[in-house]
C-alpha cells in the first residue's frame, strides 16, 4: 500500500531530513521524492509504501500533521486509495 506526503511552507534548512526521519521512524519508506523551492516557499510531494507502518494508519497522519504544526509547515499524508479516487474524473 501507498500514501501520498504533501509538505508546504516557508524554506529553511533541514525539512526534507525531518520529514525523512519521521517516516523511518514509523517503518514508511519513501518511493519517491519531487521538491522544489519558489523564491521562499518550500513544496514537496512524496510517495511512500506504508507496509511496514509500525502504527495506525491514522495515528501516523496525525504524527505527521503534528511535526508540521512544530516546523511552520502544512503536512498532509493522504492514503493513495483515497487520493485517487478524488482524482477520478
């Protein structure tokens, strides 16, 4: 299964790491990583396979919303089943 990480805000030095090190820390590994930075916003979008999540689906999203409210920065962490279907025409 996958998730989709969406990361927005202020650049500074060391979210990338942050983020990073928060999915290590619950067992998600990151797929694939798209970031860039205009003028001073920072916006990232990641791919992660959450298989070996080592706690509640929800739980983790609430962690990563958490970790952004701690950083200045907007985290949202959708399941891919359900970041399709929004997408569905």
């Amino acid at each position: 299964m996958k998730a989709v990480i969406t990361v927005t805000g202020k650049d500074n030095v060391g979210i990338i790491a942050k983020v990073s090190n928060e999915c290590a820390k619950f067992g998600v590994n990151i797929l694939d990583i798209s970031q860039s930075v205009l003028k001073e916003y920072f916006a990232m979008i990641m791919i992660v396979e959450i298989n070996d999540l080592n706690i509640d689906f929800g739980k983790f999203v609430d962690e990563m919303t958490e970790l952004g409210k701690q950083n200045n920065l907007q985290i949202h962490t959708m399941h891919e089943d359900i970041f399709n279907s929004m997408h569905k025409i």
